[in-house]
C-alpha cells in the first residue's frame, strides 16, 4: 500500500523520536522499500526596508542550525537503517514556507505518506495555521499525523 514515506522531523527530541518510531513501525509492518528523513530549516527572508531582530538587509538569516539539523537526520536514518528499513536523508531551507518545501519535497519523491509531529494547539495556530495544518490540507497522499 505505501511503498515510499516522507517522515519530516524537527529539532524537539520527543517528537523527534516519536516520528521515528512510528516510521519505522509503518516501514517494518509494510516492508515499505523506501522512505526519505527530512528536515526543513527555518530561514527567515528578510524584506527589503524592513528590519529583523537579527539583521536589516535581504540577507537569509539562518535560525537553526545546518550541522545539527544534518546531525539529526543522519541518526535518524542511521536508526531506521539499524532496523532494516531502506532509508535516505534531506535537509532543505524553508525560506520561511517549511509547508510548502516539505510537499515540493513530498511531490518530487513521488511519496504516498507522510508522517509528521504535531506541536499541539496554540492559540497562534489557530488563527494563522501551523506546518502540520498546511501539510494535511494540501498534500497530495495522506499524512499520519503523530502526537
């Protein structure tokens, strides 16, 4: 039934681990031949005119950390491999659009499930959506939303 996963995971270590697991369960239990570990960075794209607590100019301003988002991805691949499971890992910028890089993501890797975390409810996200919200609203296959 799903024969290629995206598993988007981020920086928290609980959610982290728990996308993991239930990856590789989903994997293990479908002999899924594939499946891509991924992690969006947060870059803010500054406008031009308008200052950024960090800089004021159109320079992208890394908020995390390249090297430990790489870090977190190849343990996470190296943990799915551990248990048998085919897997791959891609860390891309967000550019401000973690949604829309992680379905372009999802599209070009031709996935039929996506597994993410979900942050819980904040009032913030109910009024302007979070990256969960946007990812089950417009993927193109379903999405195991994992709390």
């Amino acid at each position: 039934m799903f024969e290629h996963i995206v598993a988007a995971i981020d920086d928290d270590t609980i959610r982290r681990g728990r996308v993991i697991d239930a990856t590789r369960e989903l994997a293990t239990a479908l002999k899924t031949p594939r499946v891509v570990i991924t992690h969006i960075l947060e870059i803010e794209r500054p406008v031009a005119g308008r200052p950024t607590a960090v800089v004021a100019s159109t320079t992208p301003v890394a908020l995390e950390d390249e090297e430990m988002a790489k870090a977190i991805v190849d343990d996470a691949v190296r943990t799915l491999r551990n248990a048998g499971v085919e897997a791959t890992g891609v860390v891309r910028e967000g550019g401000g659009q973690t949604a829309k890089e992680l379905l372009d993501l999802v599209e070009e890797n031709d996935a039929d499930l996506i597994v993410i975390g979900d942050r819980g409810v904040h009032l913030t996200n109910l009024l302007l959506g979070n990256v969960a919200h946007r990812i089950v609203h417009g993927a193109p296959c379903p999405v195991l939303l994992v709390r």
